[in-house]
C-alpha cells in the first residue's frame, strides 16, 4: 500500500513469471537493505561526531529507497493501481511484462495505466519482441523505458533510480504549474472583483452626500457597509496571492 508521503518510491512490477517476481523481490529488498545500512552508518558516524541530521531525529526506522507490489496480470495490476489511486497513494513507476497470457499484453496494460494516471513512469521488460519502437514510442514518448530479459539487477535499479527520479522532478514541475495558475488566476479575479465594488463604493458615498431623506441615507450607508467589507475580503484574497507568488 501506498501514500502520497512515499509514492516517488512506490514501484509496481507486473510479469507472469512467478521467477521474475521473485528476482524482482530480491533485487529490491537486497536495495532497501542497503539503504538502510547507509542510513544506520551515517547514523552512527553523526553520534560519534556529535552532529545531529534529520535522520538522526526520525523516529521509528528509515526512510525506504523502493516499496515493491507486484501483480501476475496486467489487469491485476492496474486493479492494484486504481485502488492506490483511490486510497491517496499510487505508483510512480511500473515494471510490465510485455507478454502475460491469457490475460491482456503489456502495452495494453501500460495504456490502461497511463488512463488511470498519465503521470506514471512505464518500464517495459520482456524477452519477446511482439512490438517493435514505433510501437511503443507511438504510444507514448514520455517516461518510458525498455529493458530485455534477461537483465541485470545492476540494470533494474539503474532503471528504477532514473524513472522514480524523473516522475518526482515531473511532479514538482506540475505542483509549481499549479501554484502559479491559482496565483495568477486570484490575482486576475482579485483585480475584476475590485473594478466594480470601487466604483459601487464611490458613487454611493457621493450619492450619500446628495440624500437627506433618513430612510434612503440608511439604505445608502447599508450599500456602502456592505461593500467596503467585500472589497476588505478581496483586498485579502490578492493579499494571499501575493504571498504565494513570493511578492
């Protein structure tokens, strides 16, 4: 299971070759070993020294290089991914198998991922070449990668590290996207909203100043309460956007 603190690390591999699964348990479970070791030596190092790092206050263990699920089907495996999606979490990259009967093939599966969540990063690995690179690139140019069986775990990691790597650059890429479009689209609505309420506050004033009828000059000053308050909460609205954009 996944969540968004740990999905750049979150790794799906599909493939109906119950031997490959467990090559790709080993090569993984062998990498987060040797993460952890890293960490528990700098650990060791910084308490001797007398430097004290982020890790060093992390309770409860160490943060995981890759986290492993696995599936023998494509479908089962885009299952597994809807269901991570739905929970807050996914994956940022999947390992597929290109052939996997009875069920449906790896470009198929990868498609009906990339549908699921056109962010994550597709590592074809296959023995079988049922495809050729018009195929695959036509499907996608981006975040893809092809491995042929047999491969090394040298290759396996290298491949995780790139692509895991590249979805979580991606990623930030489209946070600062998306926090520039919210900033810009307050500053523009902010600037519409104060036109009008500028010019409603003004020519109610010097209508107030024209009105000696109590009854009128009540509805008046009413008129302008309420629109100086929706001009203060506007004033905040930009203030925010301001502070979001950095100015």
């Amino acid at each position: 299971m996944t969540s968004p603190d740990n999905r750049s690390s979150s790794i799906l591999a599909i493939d109906d070759d119950e031997i490959i699964l467990m090559i790709y348990q080993k090569i993984f479970k062998k990498s987060q070993e040797d993460a952890d070791n890293k960490i528990l030596q700098q650990s060791l190092v910084n308490t001797l020294s007398g430097v004290r790092t982020a890790e060093d206050s992390t309770e409860g263990g160490t943060v995981a290089e890759f986290e492993l699920s696995y599936a023998r089907q494509g479908r089962e495996g885009v299952e597994m991914a809807r269901e991570a999606l739905k929970e807050g979490g996914g994956y940022s990259v999947a390992f597929v198998d290109m052939r996997m009967p009875p069920g449906i093939d790896g470009l198929e599966t990868a498609k009906l991922l990339r549908e699921l969540d056109e962010r994550i990063c597709i590592v074809f690995v296959t023995a079988h070449s049922d495809y050729d690179i018009g195929d695959i690139t036509g499907f996608s140019r981006d975040n893809i990668l092809y491995i042929q069986k047999p491969f090394s775990s040298k290759e396996l990691l290298l491949a995780a590290r790139t692509m895991t790597r590249s979805w979580t650059n991606n990623n930030a890429r489209n946070l600062e996207a998306l926090f520039k479009a919210k900033s810009d689209f307050l500053a523009t609505m902010s600037h519409e909203l104060r036109t009008p309420l500028t010019s409603i506050i003004g020519n109610t004033e010097y209508l107030a100043d024209q009105v000696s009828d109590a009854e009128r000059l009540q509805v008046l000053h009413s008129i302008l309460s309420a629109g100086k308050h929706q001009l203060a909460l506007v004033n905040d609205i930009l203030d925010i956007s301001k502070i979001e954009s950095g100015k």
